[in-house]
C-alpha cells in the first residue's frame, strides 16, 4: 500500500545579483537566470503530468468510479482535522523509513510514509490494559466491557467481536505495535472514548436519511426474483423516518418518492436543513460466488491521506480535503454503533466497519454513514429484504444504532 506524500515547496532560486545587494559578474547573472527558467520549467511540467491524471469520484461500493466525475473534488485549501485532544493532528504523510521525534503525544514515528504512535501508551492514556499474545504481534486491550484485539501489520481488528477496518495496517516495529495517527485520531479515540471527541461534538436534534437510488437509476437488481434496491431503500427510509420522528427527532429525507437525486444534492439536502447526522441507506450486491456472501456491513468516509478498501495504491485525489474530513471522528462513533446494532438484532455476517471515499460522505456537512443492510444477490437474504417485516427489523436495528449514538453525544457534551 502506497501512500502519497505533500507536495513539496522547494525555496525559488535567487538571482544572485540581488542578493543583498552585492554587485556580481554578468556571468554569474546569466546562470542565476539560467536557474530560475530551469526552475520554472520542472514546475510546469509535474503539474501538467498531475493535471492529466483521471479524479475518480465513487459513488458506493463496487461503482465505477467514471460514472460520477461531473461531481467537483474540493480543493485542499481547508486545514486537516484536529485530534481526538483538540490538539492540532499531526498525521498528513511524513518521509518513508522510520524516522523518530517527539510531540505532546509522544514519540512520533514515520513508517510508510505516514506519522504513527506508539499503541500501547495510546491506549493506557484512555484507562486500557493492553495484553500481548503471539510472540508480540497480537495485542489485546480492555476497559470495562469492552475489548480491543488488534494483530500486527494488518488494519482488521475486532470490538468486542465486531469487525473493524483501519485505513492502515498495525505495524510492528521495535518490539510494539503502532497505529498511524490518523486512525488513533479518527477511529481508536472515537469507539475508545468518545468523550474524547467533545470539543467537535454535534447536538442531536435533525437526522437526514438518504435513500439511494431512484427513478431510473435501479441500483442492485435480484433479476431472478425481480427485486430492485431502489424499492427496498425507499421503503426501509421511511419506516425510519417514523421509528426516529416518534423519538423526538426533526428527519428530512433526500428522496420521498422513485425518483432520481443526484449524489452531490443529497447531503445538501441534509446540510439546508441543518441536519446532525447523515445516513445513507443501500442494500448491497456481489457478481463472484454470490450465494456465499451475504450479511451487514457500515461505511464511513475515509480520511485524507488515506487510501479506502476498494484500492491498493493512493491516487492524488486522496491527499485533498473535503468537507466529510471534518466529521471524521463522529462519522466513526455513529457508524459503529449502528453496525453493532445491525449484528445484534439481526444476526445476520458481519461484513464489517469499513471505510470508502463515497461521494455522499465525502461532501456530508455533518456525521454520516452508508449501510450496507444485506445483500440482493444472495437469494436466501434477498426473499428476507423483500418482506415488509424484515425491512422492519432493520429500521428499528438502525434506530437502535442511533440511540446508542445518542448516548454517546450526550455523555460527551456533559
């Protein structure tokens, strides 16, 4: 896995006959001159050669990421996140090797291109034991009830049993495990402690739930028992919809009808109401060994610098910030307490907490998430998907996913 470095601004050339004033030799002016059209010239180049590099924009696990470029990336003019302390992160990418200084968080060490901490000090900052197995490359922490297990140099670990995705693997270097910074500041912190996250903490007053799809965009499609996702998702929002209305909370909805909305009006839809939390619905399809897969999984947006799970190399647009950034660390409690409540009232696989960089997360102006409820190619799923009462079950698996959202926000903004 590769990952891309920040441009680096190289100080301009001075023409050596102004330099303090000091007379120089038409000779040694030519060449100062020389330099500077050198200079110019290099730059010029690279950034015509990054210019004709293809932005993809996806829109939802397994899309074609050309399907949507007519949706701007942001430019990376806005600052990169703050951490879990509200210290300023210093997580954007740092040289390759393993490079060592020290911060307010401790030691700071550069390994594939991104800064990361040492985990075990990390972990004991919020009250974690940490317990080592395996010669040193597995690290169980625990809290309370909650356990963490983590394996070295990869980025899946398990939550009390839940499946969790870094956006970097563990690495094992000088007889520990570390975790880049930007998943300790983004991911760790957030399902550690959220109250960690109080100094961004968002009230809880408007939810906007997307359903995806519509008109004549279909989404996934069980050809054999005539099951189209857009019907499913419209249907599983508005039984939402009433589930969180009746607990007291304002909901707008991106779509009411079978119609289509473009990807970049829906979280505008949300952000024009003022909403709180984001939540996309889908229902998820695979083309390989299709009656093998089936079961829940949850997205979030991934951060910047970071490359999602659908890739193995970054591309440049990865490096730019974009307004889901901000949210990161609450898009992370929301979406793994929903996907909690997805496995335990539906006991149905667990596909995970994952991350992607989708279109409607990475514009959301607030907290957001995409389900993923279950899977229309898998048949024995999709029979379930398509009776009213299963889609009511994970209306309310999602409602009770955002109540314990709603704990945790309160909890911190205490």
């Amino acid at each position: 896995m590769r990952t891309i470095s920040p441009t680096i601004l190289h100080p301009t050339p001075t023409i050596p006959a102004m330099e303090k004033g000091i007379n120089k030799t038409p000779a040694r002016m030519l060449r100062g001159l020389l330099a500077c059209a050198l200079f110019a010239a290099a730059h010029i180049a690279a950034d015509a050669q990054d210019a004709s590099r293809p932005l993809s924009s996806p829109t939802r696990p397994g899309a074609a990421s050309s399907q949507h470029s007519n949706i701007p990336l942001s430019k990376p003019t806005v600052p990169a996140a703050s951490s879990a302390s509200g210290a300023k992160a210093s997580s954007k990418p740092a040289n390759t090797g393993a490079k060592k200084k020290s911060s307010a968080s401790g030691t700071v060490v550069s390994l594939g291109g991104l800064n990361h901490i040492d985990l075990v000090p990390f972990a004991k900052t919020m009250g974690y034991s940490a317990t080592w197995q395996n010669d040193g490359k597995q690290l169980t922490l625990k809290k309370g009830g909650t356990r963490i297990e983590i394996t070295g140099e990869s980025r899946e670990f398990l939550l009390n049993g839940t499946r969790v995705f870094a956006g970097s693997a563990f690495r094992i270097y000088r007889r520990s495990l570390w975790v880049s910074r930007i998943d300790a500041d983004t991911l760790l912190a957030p399902i550690m402690d959220p109250r960690r996250g109080r100094s961004t903490v968002m009230q809880l007053k408007v939810i906007a739930i997307d359903a995806g799809h519509g008109g004549i965009d279909k989404g996934k499609i069980n050809e054999r028992l005539k099951i189209y996702e857009k019907d499913m998702v419209l249907d599983t929002a508005k039984r939402l919809k009433t589930l969180l209305e009746k607990r007291g909370y304002k909901v707008v909805m991106t779509r009411t009808a079978d119609k289509k909305v473009e990807l970049g009006d829906r979280p505008e839809v949300a952000a024009k109401a003022g909403a709180d939390l984001f939540i996309s619905i889908h229902y998820n399809s695979v083309a390989s060994r299709p009656q093998s897969v089936s079961g829940a999984e949850v997205y979030r947006f991934t951060p910047r610098y970071q490359v999602p799970m659908r890739r193995e190399k970054s591309q440049p647009s990865d490096a730019l910030w974009n307004p889901g950034d901000a949210h990161g660390f609450w898009s992370s409690v929301a979406g793994i307490k929903i996907q909690q409540a997805l496995l335990s009232s539906l006991k149905v696989s667990d596909r995970g907490f994952k991350h992607d960089k989708l279109a409607v997360l990475r514009l959301a102006k607030c907290p957001a998430v995409l389900v993923e409820a279950g899977f229309l190619s898998h048949n024995a799923e999709a029979r379930k998907i398509a009776t009213p009462a299963y889609r009511q079950q994970i209306a309310e698996a999602i409602a009770k996913g955002v109540d314990a959202y709603a704990t945790a926000v309160a909890a911190a903004r205490k």
